[in-house]
C-alpha cells in the first residue's frame, strides 16, 4: 500500500517546509515589501491546502464533496497536526467556527502576524475548493496578543457580505484569493504540494485517478467496491453497455492500486483483426510468420508490472481465449513462433455489453475464462437508470468544455434540463458529452436553450406504445436493443450485406459484427440477396 501522507504530517515537518517553500516562491514573486509577503504567504497557504486535503482524505478513505460538519472536522485535525491546539465552537448557519490556543509557529509569530495568512489561505482554500466560495474572518490571533485565536469561515457569499475578511473563489479549477492576485490550480497543488506531507517521488498522484460522478446507488456501490478491490491483484470484469463509462473506471482502479507508476495498457479486443489477436496480447518472434521481421512485444509485455486493460473480450476469439486463460492462471506466456515462457506481472481489468452470459450459452466465450475474469464483477448501469448522476454529469462536462474551448462555463435552462432528463440517452454517457459539445459550440450565451439532441420518429413513438405492459427495466433493455438493431440493418442495407464493410464503418471486427447479427437473428445474405434483386430490376428496365 503506498504511504499514508497525513501520518507523516508533523510540526518539524511543516516548519521545515514552509522555510524551503518560502525562499523557494518568494525567489519566483521576487518579494519584498508587505503586500508580496503577504502574497507569497497566502499561496503557499493555497497550495499546501492542496496538500493537506488530498492526504487527509487518503488516510480516512474519504471520497465526495463535503458539508460542514466535515469541513470543520478536517481544518481542525489538519492544523493540529502541524502543531496547533484547534477545536471546533458553536457555529451558526452558513458559517463554521474554530478556536486556537497554540500558533504551530510558536510565539515567533508575534514577530510576524502577516504569518495568520496561512491559516486564512489553508481554511479558505480547502473550503472554495469544496464549497465554490469561502471568506474567512480572524476574530482574535495569538500573533496580535489576544492568547488565542477565533475563525469563523462563511461559504454563503450572501451571509458573508456585510463582514470584512479574506475571500476565496473557485474558478473554473482555480482558487483565487486577494482580488484574483493569487491563484493555485488544483493540478498543480496536488503535484508540487505533496511536499507539505513529507511526500517523494514515489507518492501516487491524487490528480491521476480519473474523476468519477457518483450519487445514483448503483454508481456509489461501484465506487465502493473500487476502493476495496483496488489494492489487491483480483482480475475484474466490468460490464455495461457501450459508453457508460467502462474504461474510466478501469482506469481508476489502476490509479488507487499499487500499480499506480506503472503502465496502464488498453485494447479494444474487438477492433483488433482477428489474425493479429494472439500477436497484439503476446507479441511474437522474428520468423514467426512471413513478414515478422523483427521481434514484437506484445500488450502483455508492454503492461509488464502495470494493468491491461481487455476491453469487449467477447470478441476475442476461442484460441485467444484459450491462451488468455493459461496465461491468467500460470502467469507465463510465449511469444508467437517463440519457445521461451515469459513471466507476466500484469493485473488484467476485462469489460464486456451486458449480454455476455448468451456468447456463453452460444459456445462463442469460454465459461472457464468468464469464472477466471470474474473474480470481482463491477456492473454499470446505463445512464437511463442512474438519473441523480445525469445533473452533476451535465456540469462536470460543461466544466470541461469550458476549460477546453477556454469560454465561461455555460448552464442549461430549465427547458434544456427538463430535456435532458426526459431523452433516454442509448449511447450513455458518451452521447451525453457528444450532445453538449455540439449544443456548448453553437449556445451563443451563458444559458443554453437549445440541446442539439437526435430527433425521434413514429418508430419512436411506437415503441413506447408497445412497451407499456413491460417493467421499466425491460422497457430500456429492449429500446437499447432496438436502436442497436437499427444501427445494423441500416449499415447491412448500405453495404449490401457485406460483413467486413459493415464491421469498418462501426469500428469493429467482423467477428463482432457476426456475434450482433446471431444475437438480433439477423441474415447477412437476405441483403445481398435484396441488392441483387435490385440490380436485375434496373437492367430489366435497361
């Protein structure tokens, strides 16, 4: 497990940090009257609020957004780590307060009172970065005489506004404080400031684990099985419809593992040709086969101490699967035309649609390598069925685009929003993010009034008319399957039935394409036959 970072906070520690960090940002502001010191202060309070924040949540297993009872709780236990003697008082709405009766610097701070900046800066970071605003006011300081000190904190800017004090802002992923003078993106706090907490090079990165909207059950479920699953060498299976998310959380459970600094690999099994599977996962050796010239390390060596990521591995097919299980039980494999056994240190996270169990009752996937994947299954529910995320999805994204297109963060109106949670959303959470970049680039204003979503048809309609006897979730299940059964007759129909131009045009293989049409008892040959019928009738009209 990596180290814990809040254990190896302490008073020396800090002091001899903040002495390093000063000399280090007051040589970049070239600081020298009041105002830079006080400038300088106030951003190594930002950035170390960073810090102290990621560290103190990693150490109590603590995800999601904070109130005020767990603000308070954690700006206590972070100050009295560093040498202060805080504890929470009597607080009133909108506001938290907290006492003092030991400085972490000790009575030198009497010497310099411009030093209460950092505990302003620390409060007010951590609270902007949790609750968009923050002013802190310092009622009594020991640095002034008063034998201790009182804080109140407001995060309501409307209660806050007829009290003087320091405000902070989060904007757009920045805290700002001082009237925009100083700014710490959040980025950068959690890289440069792990040196707060005693932190080498060798500290995961909170920054690297991919965020994850969580408040529907089933999502917060997936991310409490992440947590625990994580830190071990498990083989997962996480399976969902295209979409929703499948590599994101893959991606996460690599970043909270202890495989964190090593390489994450990831392969979509289906758009791999199916006469290149066994040389992609495994590599092969020169000679192997005509035009293998040289040696080729396969996904497997490429992941070597890190995580591969097995992306639709119903589409593998059966002698691939054959070698995946041999290499998931014995960890070795051979290259392809080699006769060396090769180690493999990787922990595989495979993905799969939701209809694997039929692959498996149809003889296409291996029942013993779905027990070997399946150790730990991770099932994410479409989008249409973890309605509270689709809000907090919606400005996460907006957020996002905002940042890439580098305009003011834009809002849906109340008809924009009504849409959005009607729309039933069959491409999930990928969709979502294709539907607001296009709606973002052509919303002229701060308020979006139009969601450029796909217009629906009579087939629409009539399929809520035939699915009102169904259970909702039979309902969504067959509408997805619907909209995927149109998808391919509409391509089977342009290509004339011909599976490897139908396969190309979807980013597939053929084989998955095959797997599709016996599941939707499709015949690629009905359309062939249609394109032949069509070019006699033109040459009988000749």
């Amino acid at each position: 497990m990596p180290d814990k970072l809040f254990s190896h906070l302490n008073p020396i520690l800090f002091l001899q940090t903040f002495v390093a960090q000063s000399v280090e940002v007051s040589a970049k502001m070239g600081g020298g009257n009041g105002n830079d010191r006080l400038n300088y202060i106030e951003q190594l309070g930002l950035t170390a609020s960073g810090c102290f924040e990621t560290a103190y949540r990693q150490e109590l297993a603590q995800d999601g957004p904070l109130d005020h009872d767990k603000y308070a709780d954690m700006i206590v236990e972070i100050k009295n780590k560093i040498g202060g003697n805080f504890s929470r008082a009597s607080s009133e709405p909108g506001m938290v307060r907290v006492v003092n009766t030991r400085c972490p610097f000790g009575e030198a701070v009497m010497q310099a009172p411009e030093l209460c900046k950092m505990t302003s800066s620390v409060f007010g970071g951590i609270a902007a970065r949790n609750f968009g605003y923050a002013k802190v006011i310092l009622d009594k300081r020991i640095a002034v005489g008063n034998g201790m000190c009182e804080a109140r904190i407001y995060t309501d800017p409307k209660i806050a506004a007829d009290f003087e004090g320091d405000e902070y802002h989060r904007e757009q992923g920045v805290i700002r404080g001082r009237g925009a003078t100083v700014k710490a993106q959040i980025i950068r706090e959690r890289r440069d400031g792990k040196v707060w907490c005693g932190a080498g090079p060798n500290q995961p990165k909170d920054a690297d684990k991919p965020f994850v909207v969580a408040k529907s059950p089933a999502m917060l479920n997936a991310l409490e099985t992440i947590k625990v699953v994580a830190p071990t060498t498990a083989t997962v299976l996480i399976t969902g419809e295209t979409g929703v998310g499948k590599e994101v959380i893959a991606r996460r459970i690599h970043a909270m593992s202890e495989r964190w600094n090593r390489n994450f690999v990831a392969v979509n099994c289906g758009a791999i040709p199916e006469n290149l599977v066994e040389t992609t996962l495994f590599g092969h050796e020169r000679g192997a086969f005509t035009g293998a010239y040289e040696v080729h390390h396969g996904l497997f060596e490429q992941a070597e101490g890190g995580s591969l990521f097995l992306d639709e591995i119903d589409s593998l097919p059966l002698a691939a699967q054959a070698r995946l299980l041999r290499v998931l039980q014995g960890g070795e494999f051979e290259r392809v035309g080699g006769k060396q056994r090769l180690s493999a240190d990787v922990r595989v996270i495979a993905a799969a649609g939701t209809r694997l169990d039929k692959f498996i009752a149809e003889g296409a996937f291996r029942m013993d390598l779905y027990y070997r994947i399946n150790v730990v299954p991770i099932l994410l529910p479409p989008l249409r069925e973890r309605c509270e995320d689709i809000l907090p999805l919606v400005n996460h994204i907006l957020a996002q685009l905002s940042a890439k297109y580098n305009k003011v963060i834009k809002a849906l109106s109340e008809a924009a929003i009504a849409r959005v949670m009607q729309y039933d959303w069959p491409g999930n959470v990928r969709e979502l993010e294709n539907i607001l970049e296009r709606s973002f680039l052509f919303s002229p204003g701060p308020i979006m009034t139009e969601l450029l979503l796909p217009k629906t048809g009579s087939d629409a309609s009539a399929s809520v008319v035939q699915a009102v006897d169904l259970s909702l979730k039979e309902a969504k299940q067959r509408a997805g399957e619907q909209v995927e059964a149109l998808i391919l007759k509409q391509a089977l129909s342009r290509f004339h039935g011909n599976v490897s131009e139908v396969a190309k045009s979807l980013g597939v293989t053929p084989r998955a394409i095959h797997q599709k049409l016996n599941l939707h008892s499709m015949d690629p040959n009905s359309y062939r036959s249609q394109a032949r019928l069509r070019v006699a009738h033109l040459d009988k009209e000749k």
